[in-house]
C-alpha cells in the first residue's frame, strides 16, 4: 500500500480511537505512525525530524512538518528553511502536495519530488 494511504489510514483510525475513549489502540496506531515516518525522506539536506501534526491530521489531510539544511556554492551550510507539507488526494489529479515555507535555491521543487516519490511507493527510501 502507498505510504500516504497507510499514513491517512493510521492517522483516522487514531482520531476514531480518540473520539471512542479506546487509550490501548491510540497507543498502537501512534506507534505506527512513528514507524511510517521512518519511511519518509532523511538525509541529503533533509537532516532534521519529519514531524507529522497529528492536532491538524486526519484521514483527508497530513500535515508533514520538516526542515532542509542547505549549502553554499562552496559546500558550506548556509542555515536552514521551515517546511510544511500539507498532503491532500484527488480523484481526478491524484496526489497533492501543498508546501508552505521559504523558497530558498528553489528546494521547493526539490522537496516536492522526493516526498511525493516517498508518499506513492510501498517501500522503505533513503536518498
């Protein structure tokens, strides 16, 4: 199953729990979740955590909170840039990946391409 899929699912069946009072499977569905993050992009720039907003997150919407540490034309890190990633589906255009945050040396483009490849594959990824 698509990660995204696997994510949305987990992150509904969590609130599902929330609403019924069920504290044994909120547990179990945010371990899963922590286990599902592992598969989104790290490393490469991507060197802080990836933190999904499980308080904005459901099964329609993720919300993906991360950060890209950039460098200079002289392989120098040159700071770092805030991102949020607000992942919603589409019957008729698929995948849409929404992402607010600074557009420094164009990484929004960047970041676009490794997360949705990461969302729409069924394995573990490194880049």
């Amino acid at each position: 199953m698509e990660l995204y899929k696997e994510l949305a699912g987990t992150i509904q069946a969590r609130l599902n729990c929330i609403q019924n009072k069920n504290q044994d499977w909120i547990q179990k569905h945010e371990d899963k979740i922590s286990e599902l993050i592992d598969r989104l992009p790290h490393g490469s720039g991507l060197d802080g955590d990836n933190i999904i907003n499980l308080d904005k997150s459901n099964g329609e919407k993720i919300i993906i909170e991360t950060s890209f540490h950039h460098m200079d034309e002289n392989g120098m890190y040159d700071g770092w840039t805030e991102h949020k990633l607000i992942i919603t589906a589409s019957l008729i255009f698929g995948l849409h990946i929404k992402i607010i945050g600074r557009d420094k040396n164009n990484i929004k483009e960047y970041l676009h391409e490794i997360f949705h490849y990461a969302l729409t594959t069924d394995k573990k990824i490194r880049n």
